[in-house]
C-alpha cells in the first residue's frame, strides 16, 4: 500500500466516559448501513412520518412540527434561533455556562437586541430571576439551555413556558445534553421550541438535531417565508415581517419539506435519518421512565465513586445533570496526565473543561449506551490506579 492510500478506518475500541460523543448503540450502528432510499420514495417519507412520530414521544409532546434537523446539536439551536430572531428582536437568555453563551453569539450574529440573565456558572435561574427578567427586558424571545454540559447543570424548567407565555415570548431550549438521559417535558414545560442531538443520551453519533416546534412558534415562523406558493417576497415594506436570513436553517421551508406538501429543500440525510430513528427506537422500548432511571443511577454512582475515591464532586446535588458529573481535578496530580494516561493505558476517555473550569475539573459522562454500572465501576477503577500511580510515581 503507498503511503499516500492511507488505511482504512479503524479506530481503537474506546469507552467513551466524557461529555460526548458517546459509543453507538449498536443497532444504531448497523441501522447506518442500510441502502439509501430517494428522498421522496414512498418507503422513505414513510421512515420520516414515522421519526416524527417517535420523536413526539422522546420529546414528551403533541407537537406537530417534531422532526429532524440535518447537522449537529448546534445546527438545531442555529435553525431555531434563525427562525425565531428577527433582525433587532429583543431576546433575553439565561447565560450560566459555555452553552448559554453560545445562544447569546448566535443572537448576536442574527442582529438581536440581547438582553442576559447572567449567573455565576454552574448557578441556575430561580423561577422568580427569570420572570423579573421577562417583565424588566420584555423580550420577544426567551432562550436557555437545560442541562449544561460545560457545568453539568440542569436548569429547572417547570412553570417556565407559562411566565413566558404571560409576558408575550417565544420560549427556546437547547436539551442536547439531557435528552434521552433527563425527562424533556416540552408540553408539561410549555417551551415553544426544544432542540437536542443524537450524541450524548440518545446513544447515536453527532449530525442530526432532532426538534419539536409549538403551533404558536410554527404560525410565528410561516409569517416570515421568503417563499410561499412559488412567490419570493423580496419587499418587506408592505408590513409583513422580514424573512428568515438564512436558507438551510429556514424552518419554514423545512416544515414544508417535512409536511404533506413535500417541497424540496434539501436533500435528507438518509443514514443520519435512519440512526434518529433506531435512537428513538431503542429508547422507546426500554421505555422513557426506565432509561431515565438507569442515567439516574449511573450518574449516582458515579457521584458516590468519586467521593469515595476521596475526590470532591463539583455543583450542587439538587441541579445536578444525571449523566455527566464534574469532579474537581486533585491538586498533587497534573489533570491532563491523567487523563492521557487514561486513555492511553485504559482506553478510557474523560472529559477535560471549558472557560472558567478549565483545567479546574474533570467531567465524567454516563450517557446513553454507556449510562451502565459496570462502564461506571471500570473507569472509577482506572481513575483510581491511575490517581495512585501519579502519586506512587509507578
Ligand atoms: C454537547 C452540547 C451541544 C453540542 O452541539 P454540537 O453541535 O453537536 O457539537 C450543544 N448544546 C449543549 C447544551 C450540549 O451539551
């Protein structure tokens, strides 16, 4: 073989213990491999019907407009904040973490009037921060994430969707990280738009963004076609509102892609579709409580290692995330050593951290297909002969 060929790819059987990705179901795997389809044969708009309606359950809700998004988690908050902002929109967002502050730079890149409700990270917003907010600012967006990775956070959500109603906002939340893994109660909650992503507790790789849209945000997003019935509306000087700035990210033109009217957008990601599906598939068979409860006790006793290794967890237990846990980096070891040595001798990944977390913590995931107790107990095991090892200097 020349060296220019390279080989062929096969990478080394890693546990995947970070904040993602995380390893495959492998049904997911092997639903990837599957022949591709046109994407408006019959067999494939039935596959698409049908994701639609596995995804109103991942997602807790009677929402029409439930569908994918092609692209990763981040394409999914980019569609929605895309379709939600419009040019000099105030949009208030909750900034706690690395991911709100992502929400605010997409705002920003969209021209938004950006008003913040800032905590210090790992802080979450009480009920009564943000309805002061959303009486204060008046925003005619609201947007948080739910469970950050970043801090391994969860913000609380209960009663959020309704102050938001009552102030006149369009509520959005990011629950890449928790869906599949924490309930994402979208009706109960009353968010007008919920994004998420495969690679993290839906046990699937990166590249698509599952996402559910309220009739309310729907009716919002229609108002601002560029395109409607063949006629491009160029002039918004007749009092309609301006159009989505973007193509691949225009909801409205994806909803009618997904819709009965089947007008063509892009082209379906075929095998990221059928992953979402057999993600879904998986999930909805082991049933929503019980896989929420197996991420519960992964993530408890990944808690109860850490301390018993003598480490000290990070956040508070009442908001922490069930699948990805923060654990303070010790100060006799060097972090990234370790977390080398772990990969290298273990073929265990852990995660490092971002901003002001950097180099401070670790962040140990149990997501998905990996949320099981003997994948906990195998890299508590690692972590401590390799924390015994650095110190022993063997
Ligand atoms: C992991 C994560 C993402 C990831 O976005 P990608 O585009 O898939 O990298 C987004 N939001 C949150 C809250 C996450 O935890």
């Amino acid at each position: 073989m020349s060296d220019n060929f390279f080989g062929e790819i096969n990478p080394p059987q890693r546990l995947l213990m970070g904040p993602g990705p995380v390893n495959v179901h492998p049904r997911v795997l092997r639903a990837m491999s599957a022949d591709m389809l046109g994407q408006f044969d019959p067999e494939m708009t039935e596959y698409m019907n049908q994701t639609m309606a596995l995804y109103r359950q991942v997602f807790m809700t009677k929402n029409r407009w439930t569908f994918l998004i092609d692209g990763t988690a981040r394409a999914g908050i980019e569609a929605a904040l895309t379709s939600l902002i419009e040019p000099g929109a105030r949009v208030l967002i909750v900034r706690a973490g690395r991911f709100g502050m992502l929400l605010s730079e997409i705002a920003e890149r969209l021209g938004a009037d950006i008003r913040t409700l800032d905590l210090e990270w790992g802080q979450v917003a009480t009920l009564e921060q943000i309805e002061a907010a959303l009486a204060e600012h008046k925003p005619a967006v609201f947007a948080t994430i739910h469970g950050d990775t970043s801090t391994t956070t969860a913000q609380p959500l209960d009663g959020v969707g309704a102050l938001c109603h009552q102030y006149g906002a369009l509520s959005y939340v990011d629950a890449t990280a928790t869906l599949g893994g924490m309930p994402v109660k979208t009706d109960e909650w009353g968010i007008d738009i919920v994004t998420g992503g495969l690679q993290k507790c839906m046990g699937g790789p990166p590249g698509s963004a599952p996402i559910t849209i309220s009739d309310r945000a729907a009716e919002f997003i229609f108002s601002r076609r560029k395109v409607e019935s063949g006629i491009k509306r160029d002039d918004i000087s007749d009092g309609t509102r301006p159009f989505i700035r973007s193509n691949y990210f225009d909801l409205a033109m994806i909803m009618d892609y997904w819709s009965e009217k089947r007008l063509n957008h892009h082209t379906e990601a075929t095998s990221m579709l059928y992953a979402a599906r057999e993600c879904a598939r998986v999930m909805l068979e082991e049933g929503l409580q019980a896989r929420f409860a197996r991420h519960a006790a992964a993530g408890a006793a990944m808690t109860a290692g850490l301390r018993a290794l003598g480490l000290t967890v990070y956040g508070q237990d009442a908001y922490r995330m069930s699948n990805v846990t923060g654990v303070y980096v010790p100060q006799d070891v060097d972090g990234e050593r370790v977390r080398h040595r772990m990969r290298e001798e273990y073929q265990i990944e852990i995660g490092t951290a971002f901003g002001p977390l950097a180099g401070k913590i670790w962040r140990i995931g149990a997501m998905g297909y990996n949320a099981e107790l003997n994948k906990v107990r195998i890299t508590l095991a690692a972590l401590k002969e390799v924390l015994a090892s650095e110190r022993n200097g063997f």
